[in-house]
C-alpha cells in the first residue's frame, strides 16, 4: 500500500487504510497488508464497493467502522430500469469470458464491451473452453470481436492448463481486473488458474459475512503479486446499460468512430434521421447488420 497504513487518531482508535474485498448488505470485509475485517459504514446502504479504498477505525480485533471512501478511478456498473448495480470499483481491466458452452450470448458480451468502455476501462474477450469441439461459433465471434478492434484471448482453463496460466498471467499481472461473464463461463475457474486457494479464500469471504449462499451475486476481491488484483462475480444473464445515452452508447462502437460528426443533425441519434452517416455506412455494408440491431436496441432503450 502507498501510505502509512496505519495514524493514530484524537480519539485513541486506530485508524487503517483498507480495500474492500467483500460486500453483504451493509458488511464489507476490508484488507491491509496485515487484517481482514468486517467493517460496517453506518447509514449508508450500497455506497461500499467492492475495489474501494477506504479509511476505517479499527473497533476491535476483526472489526472495523468505515469512515471515507477514497475516490475512484472508475467504477464499473449495470442497471436496469429499476436499480443500479455496481460491479466493481478502482478497475483498470475488465475480461469478458464466454465459451462454446454453455451457449453464449453475444449480446452480452457486446454490452459488457460497451459498459467497459462508457466507464473509461479497458475490455479484453477470453474465449475459455477451446479443448471443447463444437468450438466453431464462438472461435468465429472472436474473430469478429477482434477485428473491430478489442483485445482477444483464447485458452482452455482445464486442458494445458499451465500455459493457459502463463497467457492469463501475461495479460492481467500488474492490473487490476475484473472478471464478468454469463453464469457457467469459467470465470472460478480461471481465477483458481492464477490464485490457487482462491476457491478457499471464497469460502471464508462469505463465512466471515454470514453470507451463505447468497453471496452468489457479489463481487470478490483477490490481490496477487503485490499491487495486481482478480475480481471475480457470479454470472448474471442480464447486463442492463439504462444507464447511458445514446451518445454515449454510440461512442463505444469503434466502427462508428470515423462516421461520428460526419451526419447532417448534430445530435443525429443514428435512427431514422436523413443524412445519417452511420445509417449509411450499414447500408453499403461498412457496418454489420447485427451490430447496428444491436446500437438501435440500446439507443432506443436509452435514457436520454
Ligand atoms: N471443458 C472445459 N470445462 C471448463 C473449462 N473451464 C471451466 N470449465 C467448467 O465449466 C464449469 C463452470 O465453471 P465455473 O468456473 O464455475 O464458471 P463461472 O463462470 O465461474 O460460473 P458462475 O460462477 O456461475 O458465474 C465447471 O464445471 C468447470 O469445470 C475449460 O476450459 N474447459
Ligand atoms: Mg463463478
Ligand atoms: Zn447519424
């Protein structure tokens, strides 16, 4: 950690400098070099996210109060019409992992993509599950993904696991990166890949927060080599991006880029307007049919 862990405060408690690792309701756990402890942020509900940097006062030996949150340098979230949910804080990295199967849904994967890069993070696709033969379909939708422009990987978490290990490691040692992916992708199971009693450590995560099986949903926190972290989530089937505007949505399509400004309404929407630039890129083909579907759902599901 960067400062001084530790600074006695006026009142004789101890303060500490912590990352949140784990959240359940208004529990947290937060680490140091040295503790986890349960901490508890007094009023507030959902405001502690797994990734912040927090001070907290130490109360007892296991048992912290969360006084600040530091600010964050993103923070990564979902939201449906209803409610917002925050996946990760302080993110450098976000990995998509899908595989052949269970079956993939591209959607998904393009609206983790667009969420990455509204939050100002950079995205990485994972192709996990190559030993698996009816591979075809989603070695083509890497291709796909890859020529517009990401990152892409393509390994196989069970078989040949030591380089599927030295690749992973290449690409997330020293950042800090949070895994997403459809439920049955191999998410766990990478992260065991990297951080071996990470399954264990998961365990005494939800112990410490009496969290059960409901911690299913929640992000978790591993540090590895020093200053790297792994963020694993249980997969969800819905990545909602109520959140965005358009404008912002159609920002992340890096097959707009070069047509942004060129359409005759500055504030061209991209729908049904005349003049439009993107629009006629998708006629002549310079834009895949399925991606421009795809920007129209988002667009006109939008906010604003
Ligand atoms: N054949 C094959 N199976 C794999 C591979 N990686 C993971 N699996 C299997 O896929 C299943 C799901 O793996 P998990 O790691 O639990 O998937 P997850 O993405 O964490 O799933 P959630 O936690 O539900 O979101 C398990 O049975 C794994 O053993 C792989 O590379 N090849
Ligand atoms: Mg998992
Ligand atoms: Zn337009």
């Amino acid at each position: 950690m960067k400062h001084s862990p530790r600074a006695a405060l006026g009142d004789g408690g101890v303060q500490v400098r912590a990352r949140v690792i784990a959240t359940f309701g208004r529990q947290s756990l937060i680490a140091d070099a040295a503790h986890i402890r349960q901490a508890t942020r007094r009023g507030r509900r959902g405001d502690v996210v797994v990734g912040d940097c927090v001070l907290a006062t130490v109360t007892s030996a296991e048992q912290a109060r969360i006084e600040s949150i530091e600010p964050r340098s993103t923070l990564l979230f979902r939201a449906d019409q209803y409610r917002i949910k925050e996946l990760a804080a302080n993110v450098d990295q976000v990995i998509v992992v899908f595989a052949a199967r269970p079956a993939f849904n591209r959607w998904f994967i393009w609206k983790a993509l667009v969420a990455a890069s509204a939050a100002g993070i950079d995205a990485l696709v994972l192709r996990n599950k190559t030993d698996l033969s009816e591979s075809d379909d989603a070695s083509s939708f890497l291709q796909q993904i890859a020529k517009l422009g990401w990152r892409t990987l393509a390994l196989s978490a069970k078989v040949d696991s030591a380089r599927s290990r030295e690749l992973l490691m290449h690409e997330v040692g020293g950042r800090k990166t949070l895994m997403v992916g459809q439920s049955g992708m191999g998410k766990s199971t990478l992260l065991n890949l990297l951080i071996p009693d990470a399954g264990a450590r998961t365990r005494e995560y939800s112990e410490r927060l009496n969290a059960g099986k409901q911690t299913t949903t929640a992000s978790r926190w591993f540090p590895f080599n020093g200053d790297s972290a792994l963020v694993d989530t249980a997969g969800f089937e819905e990545f909602g991006l109520a959140h965005l505007s358009f404008g912002e949505i159609a920002a992340t399509f890096p097959e707009f880029s070069a047509l942004l400004g060129h359409c005759r309404f500055q504030d061209c929407r991209h729908l049904a307007e005349p003049g439009c630039a993107v629009r006629a890129a998708r006629a002549t083909g310079g834009i895949a049919p399925e991606r421009y579907e795809f920007y129209r759902a988002l667009a006109e599901a939008s906010s604003a």
